[in-house]
C-alpha cells in the first residue's frame, strides 16, 4: 500500500485573522494515511513524488540528497494568494523512524 492510495481522511481548516499589517492567512491540513512510519517518511522524503499530492509545491526545479539531508528547489503556491511566488530552497533533515525536519535552506 502506498501513502498516496491509503488516504482515510482529510480535513482543512482555513484560519483568518485582521492585524495592524493588513490580513494573514493560515492554512491547517490534517490527512490520516494508513501505513508505516517509515514508508510515510520514505514518501515525504522523495520531494518529487510527494510533490504530486502536496498543493504547497507548485514545481520543483532541482532535488540534492546526500544521506539524511535533502535539499530542494520550488515555487510555492500559498492558498489564497493569486501571484506567482518566487522559488524557494527548502532543506530536509530526516530523523530516521521519527520525523522529518523542513525549513528554508539558508542564504549561499
């Protein structure tokens, strides 16, 4: 079973709050799939496949991996913003068994 063909359920809560600077959004997104821990990760970890299930990742230009490190570029589509965004280098660090650490790679 693949995460991709075990999903159970899916929820998405958009958040909207008014500050001094104008509107935020957030988004929420909760998906139960049914498989290991270690599949799941696999999944997450293979930018390009989970790419074709994660909205947020609208093209990934580049993937590097070097063991547990994974460093990628993409343009984001943030939900309710109608522009393109500028591309973005993301960096994965994977805690075998446990989680996955994502955050923009910093500045060359």
């Amino acid at each position: 079973m693949t995460p991709r063909t075990a999903v159970q359920s899916r929820t998405t809560k958009p958040l909207y709050a008014v500050g001094a600077g104008g509107v935020m959004t957030r988004v929420e997104e909760q998906l139960t799939i049914g498989c290991t821990a270690e599949a799941f990760l696999g999944f997450v970890m293979d930018v390009e496949r989970y790419a074709q299930v994660d909205d947020k990742l609208r093209t990934v230009f580049w993937v590097r991996r070097d063991g547990d490190l994974t460093e990628f570029a993409f343009r984001p589509a943030l939900p309710g913003v109608p522009f393109p965004q500028p591309k973005a280098v993301a960096r994965m660090r994977l805690t075998p068994g446990r989680r996955i650490d994502i955050r923009l790679a910093p500045c060359p």
